[in-house]
C-alpha cells in the first residue's frame, strides 16, 4: 500500500510527511521534489508569502545515496517565516497570550465550521493547519509518487484549462512532451499562448479591484495500462478515489472525469467510447490490441483503467481572501465586521495545477503499487512485465 500523512501549521516550523509503500531501489533525490515545489509557489498572481517562503525539502529517513530503502520515507519543508511566530505558535503553555486571539471569521474559510466543531475560541487554531500552506508538503509526496510512476514509463501532467472565464484550447495532435514544454514556459501553466494572455489581463483586473478568480486545472495521466482500479467495491473504483483526492485540494469545488457533466446532457450515442481491436498495436509496441478512437470516459470505465489516457478536471472557486473585504461576523461579541486579510493570492489556479497533479499521482502510484505489489522496484517490474504479456496476448 502507498499511503502518507501530513503534519504541521502555516506558520510553524515545518510541513511533515511520512510516506510508507515506496518500494526499494527507487533513485530519488531532494532536487526531484524541489523542482515540483518550485512549480507550485510560480504563476502569475501569487502573493506575498511566496516571497518569503523558497520551499525546499529534507529527506530525512527512508533513502540512502540516492535510492529508497523500503522503509518509511519522511519528507521535510521548513517554513522561513517560522522565526517571527515561535512564541505566537509555540506548542509551551507559558507562551499563552489570548491578548492575540482571533476571533473574526472570514468568509469562505475553516474559520468559523471549525472553530464550533473543535470547541475554539481563537480562529488561529483552524486557519493555520486549513490553509493551503499545506499542498506544499503534499507537491512533496506527489512528487515522490511521480518518480516511481516515470519508472514504468507513466507520466502526470496538470494544467490550467480556465481562468477567470478565460478558456485554453488544447493545441490539436501536440504530443505529451510538447503539451508539457509549453505549459512549463506559460506563467499561467497552460498550453495555450492566446488565452495565457487573456488570462494574465483578467488577473490584473482582478488584482487592482481588490478581487480574486478561480478557475479550472486538467491533469492527464498517460502510460496506463489497463486494469488498475476496481468494479467490486465501492472504495476500490479509481474514479472515485481521483475525485475524492481533487476534491481534498483547499479551495476545489467540483470535479470532472472525461467528458463529465456534459455526458448528462447528450445521448447515449454521443457518450460512450465503441472498442475496436487491432493486432498490429501490439506489434508496434502497444500494450494491447483494444483501443478507443474516442475518449469521452476519461480513461475509466466502471471504476478501471481502460488503457486511454485519464483526464480530469478540477474547479477552484475565486480565493476568499479579499483585499475588497466581505462582511462577517465576530464570534465572541456577535458584531459585525469586515473580514481581515491573511496574506493572499490575487489567483492561485496555477499553484493549484500543480496540486493537483501530485494528488492524482499518488492515487495513480497507489493503485498501481496495489496491482503490481513488489518490495523492490525490481520486482514491481517483473510483475508489471508478466502483466503487460498477459495484456498482448488477451
């Protein structure tokens, strides 16, 4: 089993993860997690935390010289800021000054939901493990996940598809590799050079309006083949286990596999993918002779990869934070107030990409780890390369 656990507050001392299923004799290095956290703290529109934070990781346990052991892998990023909030954030009691408490709930937020469910009066104790501070340590793990999948030649590319309104077209016939270089020179993060300006437009508007936008990001898995997932239990379905990781990102209000909500709105004819059959594919490589000329599922049919490429789609709604504040509520004396600013983003859907590319990566790594088991990455491979025989010769 791939799973993790992340720890630690906005402005404490660090991002924890720990990371258990990564099998032996994987190579990963500090500087393949730091090239993804990079990614994420990019983008036109970010904020002011971006430029005190540099985000870098530690490797602290479960790789030696450069490969993994097998054993538990913890993963560290060090907030900077941490210097001006050890006593305002410290974990000892003789630090306690309520003289600071946060009372005033913003709109959009954790704040008030979580301070009634844990019994807080002070907001400080929500916002801060809430925030989307936290997608930093996730980009972490992500990217581990990314490393194992790139061994078995899968790859995980996020974008962004819209922006304030703004809709990208995908570039007809490009290939991965060139959908992925003009993302990567997009500051935007999207392959679409005509929208990425409009889209850096919108931002300013917004930004001098004192508004926030949101958007929608798309990742695709390529690489797959088919079998990962399950039909026999609810929990096992890899859709729903994609979704539900999206759906986990802060601030996502609404995801989409394939064609999604538009399959309600046509008929049957117009939705689902017809299946040829073609033996000269595995000739040339292919992992089988079924194929699909259309993709409207999505990669996923009742809950199993089906050897096309994934795409999903995740919505982000506009940052809550406004410099143009919303009204709220304190929720001690009942009075009325406009909401404070934490520092924020004018727009954070291509930080967001980012996110979301990693969270669909350790689900991917996940099922795959579950399909193909193996203690070391040698083994995986024997059992993926019995597998993908058994997928040409079927």
């Amino acid at each position: 089993m791939f799973r993790y656990l992340t720890a630690g507050e906005s402005h404490g001392p660090q991002l924890t993860a720990i990371v258990e299923g990564v099998p032996s004799g994987l190579k990963l290095t500090e500087n393949d997690i730091n090239v993804d956290l990079a990614r994420r703290q990019g983008g036109y529109g970010r904020g002011g935390r971006m430029k005190i934070e540099t985000d870098r990781v530690r490797i602290l346990s479960g790789v030696r010289w450069g490969e993994t052991l097998g054993s538990p892998i913890t993963l560290v990023v060090e907030n900077s800021d941490w210097v001006n909030w050890e006593q305002r954030m410290s974990p000892y009691a003789e630090f306690r000054d309520d003289s600071i408490r946060v009372t005033r709930a913003r709109p959009g937020h954790a704040d008030l939901p979580g301070a009634m469910k844990y019994a807080h009066n002070d907001v400080r104790n929500i916002l801060e493990r809430s925030s989307a501070r936290e997608t930093a340590i996730r980009v972490a793990v992500g990217a581990v996940a990314k490393a194992y999948l790139t061994r078995f030649g899968i790859s995980v590319t996020g974008c962004v598809t819209e922006l304030g309104g703004v809709r990208a077209e995908r570039p007809a016939d490009a290939s991965v590799k060139e959908l992925q270089e003009k993302i990567a020179k997009s500051p935007v993060y999207t392959y679409d050079e005509k929208a990425e300006v409009e889209m850096m437009e919108a931002i300013d508007r917004a930004k001098d309006a004192g508004d926030t936008l949101g958007g929608v990001v798309e990742v695709r898995v390529n690489g797959l083949p088919v079998g990962l997932g399950s039909h026999v239990q609810w929990d096992r379905r890899l859709d729903a286990r994609l979704a539900a990781a999206v759906m986990s990102i802060q601030a996502f209000k609404g995801v989409e596999l394939g064609a999604g909500f538009e399959t309600a709105r046509l008929p049957g004819s117009k939705v689902h993918d017809e299946i040829f059959f073609d033996e000269q594919r595995v000739a040339r490589g292919e992992k089988t002779g079924f194929y699909r000329n259309t993709n409207r599922a999505g990669g996923l049919e009742g809950g199993i990869t089906n050897g096309e490429e994934i795409v999903i789609y995740g919505a982000m709604k506009p940052i809550p934070t406004l410099y143009t504040p919303l009204k709220s509520v304190d929720m001690v004396s009942k009075e009325p107030f406009e909401a404070t600013v934490e520092r924020s983003d004018c727009c954070a859907v291509p930080a967001a990409s980012v996110v979301a590319e990693a969270v669909v990566a350790i689900e991917i790594a996940g099922a795959f780890k579950e399909k193909f088991g193996g203690d070391s990455v040698s083994e995986t491979a024997r059992n993926y390369s019995s597998y993908i025989e058994y997928l040409r010769e079927f």
